[in-house]
C-alpha cells in the first residue's frame, strides 16, 4: 500500500474498533477477570495488546500503536504524554549510571537540559556533536558510549544529518541509535531503513495536527522493542485514551496535511530567497541548507517548518518584524494547521560542538494551511516594519 492508503488502513482492526470507522475511546484502569485462567492469560500477553492494567494501554492505545508501527517500520511503538518524556524516557531505558551518550549538538533545547541536568545527575555523560560530522563520528566514541542520538534536521537550525553513515558506525560499536524523527513524521522517511533503532515523534506536532493535545512516540526495532516497552512502563510512562483517540483521528488526514504544508511551505520560501534582507534558507529542500543532499537521499517530502537567516539585523529590529503580525501567531511547537513565527536568539549559547555567527538573525516559520498569499503579505509587512527599526537603529 502506499502511504496514503496505509493512513486511512492501519489501525483499524475489527478487534478494536467493533465494526466502527474509529476505534472508540476505551477508558479503563483496572481491568476484571472472570477467572485464574483468564488473568494469567492477560499477564502473559499483557505486551502484545491483551488488556490486562490501564498502564499497559487498552484497544484505542493498540490500534494507534499498531499504525505508527507500521507507518515508522518498526516492531513496536511506546505513547508518552509528551514528545519530551518520548525522548527521556527512551535515554533512560538504554542508559545507567557510568554510560556516555553522544548527543547531537544541534538537538532540541529541552532535550539539552535534560542531558545537562537529569543525565548528569545520574552520572550519565554526555557529548555533544557536530550535526555534519559523519565518518568523524568514530573519533568521539569511548568504551562506554552506548547511545547515539540523531535529530535530522535539526529543529531550529534544520541541518539534516547522514543518518545511515552514522547508524552503521554507531552499530560497529554496539550502540543503540535513536532518532528525533518528529520532522518527517512517520510518512516522509524510512528511519529504521537508514539504521535507526528507535524513531521518536512528538506525535503533538503533525500527527496531531491541531495544536490541542500533548502526546510521545517511540517506536523501536526487535532488537530494542521489549527493552523499550518496559523500561518505559517502569517509569510510568502512559497516555490517556481521549488524547491517543485525538491523536489517531489527527492521523487519518496526516498525508493531505502534510503535503499541502509543503507546497505552501516551498511557495514562501521560494518568495523569501529573492528578499535582499535574507542571507540564506534553511529549509532542507534548498541547497542553502547544510545537508541538504542527504535531504535529497533520504526523505520523500518535506513540510511546512523551515527557518531563514538575515544578513543583518539586532534585536530591535527583529521584534519589529515578529510582533504585529496578522497571519503568523508567536508560540512554541508547531504541526499544526496554523502558521506560527519565532525570533530566534542565543542559539550560540546551545552549541558546545560548532559555532554559530549570532549576529546575522535567525527567523523561524511554520507554514500552516491558510491562503499562501495571505502569509507573503503578512511577511511583506514584517520586512517594512524590520527595515525602518534597523534603519532609525543606525
């Protein structure tokens, strides 16, 4: 099936939806047993969708595993109520007191805290790679480095890494891989094709598709899978079913959302390239980007988060641009249906691996699903606006 049929199909076995559309939204802590027989029977399959503790998932948390699974290519699928606890609670099941992580320097802000503080904590060392280091990975590897995390492209500054030049080294030493695969969703790459052991989604974000519900995923190859899946139900990990019914819902329209976001996407910032103000795009689809050839390789299609950097500009000026704008709202996440902008400071604070030059701004776009020359207007205003702050600063 293609990815658009597997959409609308995956997870809607009648065992679970009853003959519905959807599977229904099934509430339930403690489950009840009619006999011995029957409760050792669900503890014995309690991992493979037999209902046996509302910790463990019920048939609307089964269903949605089932087609992320499927969707990511992997074995089996762990839910989080969050992306960020998708992240943590993966690290901690793969690594104790003593161990040492390579983490991706250009990784999600929280994902750093969470290494420079809880890891820390634990006496979990962590260091922090360039993004574009390929092959050179070797050089960073110690006796006890046991995981290698990836997060391609990078969620501000979009550099895309070579996923499958990594994950074979990292294999050659024994290591666990994990991936932030939130960018391409589970539709627009192949991560475990590429070596990735675990593919983690902030399933908030474009599975969702709404910006109403917080939800995790982490999905894992048969090496990793039952390591995963309990180490995760130790720490308490689980999700509501209301959110994981939303979340599923979100899915059935992920392939057409996602490909309008890119053609909308692709049109702004085809539009912004030609702007005298702007240096370059990084957006992974454009050569600009650093990886933009393994873009090329390994993903089928990009979406609607991208970022541009200006030639100039202060702090002033880029306030001018972000405020006030009609279309493009301020807030952090992005995935959803509507457009969202970000002034971008103190990235060079989040590097410890490479530089980066902070006095050329950095702006951040979610391009949603509203009328593209509607968003080139409001985009339009913002340049007139950032402008005259730069030039009455001067």
């Amino acid at each position: 099936m293609e990815k658009e049929t597997k959409i609308v199909s995956l997870g809607r076995d009648k065992k679970w939806t009853n003959g519905a559309v959807n599977p229904p939204v099934f509430r339930a802590s403690t489950i009840l047993f009619a006999s011995m027989e029957e409760m050792n029977y669900a503890a014995k399959n309690r991992a493979n969708g037999e209902p046996f503790y509302g910790r463990r998932g019920g048939p609307t948390h089964f269903a949605f595993q089932a087609a992320i699974s499927e969707l990511e290519g992997g074995v089996g699928t762990a839910l989080y109520p969050s992306g960020s606890a998708a992240i943590s609670a993966s690290l901690l099941s793969f690594l104790k007191s003593g161990d040492h992580l390579l983490m991706v320097d250009s990784v999600y802000e929280p994902t750093r805290a969470l290494c420079d503080n809880l890891l820390a904590g634990f006496g979990i060392e962590t260091t922090y790679y360039d993004p574009l280091i390929g092959a050179g990975i070797v050089d960073l590897i110690k006796e006890n480095t046991k995981v290698l995390f990836l997060e391609s492209p990078g969620s501000i500054t979009m550099e895309v890494q070579d996923v499958p030049t990594l994950s074979a080294i990292a294999h050659d030493h024994d290591m666990v891989v994990m991936l932030d695969n939130t960018w391409a969703s589970p539709i627009n790459s192949r991560p475990f094709d590429m070596g990735v052991d675990i593919s983690i989604q902030a399933a908030t974000k474009y599975i969702v598709g709404h910006s109403d519900v917080m939800i995790g995923t982490a999905t894992a190859n048969e090496k990793c899978w039952d390591q995963l899946r309990e180490n995760s139900y130790l720490q308490g990990q689980c999700t509501s079913p209301d959110d994981v019914y939303l979340a599923s819902r979100g899915l059935r329209t992920l392939a057409v959302r996602m490909a309008q976001h890119e053609k909308n996407a692709l049109q702004v910032a085809n539009w912004l390239a030609e702007r005298p103000e702007v240096d370059s795009l990084r957006h992974p689809a454009f050569p600009s980007c650093p990886g933009h050839e393994f873009f090329k390789r390994d993903f089928s299609a990009s979406n609607g988060l991208f970022s541009f950097i200006l030639k100039e500009g202060n702090q002033r000026a880029v306030t001018a641009f972000v405020e006030n704008m009609k279309h493009f709202k301020m807030g952090f996440s992005w995935g959803g249906y509507e457009s969202l902008i970000l002034g971008v400071f103190g990235i060079d604070k989040l590097r410890s691996a490479t530089q980066w030059d902070s006095s050329k701004p950095l702006i951040r776009l979610h391009i949603g699903l509203e009328n593209v020359d509607d968003l080139i207007a409001d985009l339009e205003a913002a340049f007139v606006r950032f402008n005259g702050a730069l030039n009455n600063g001067k």
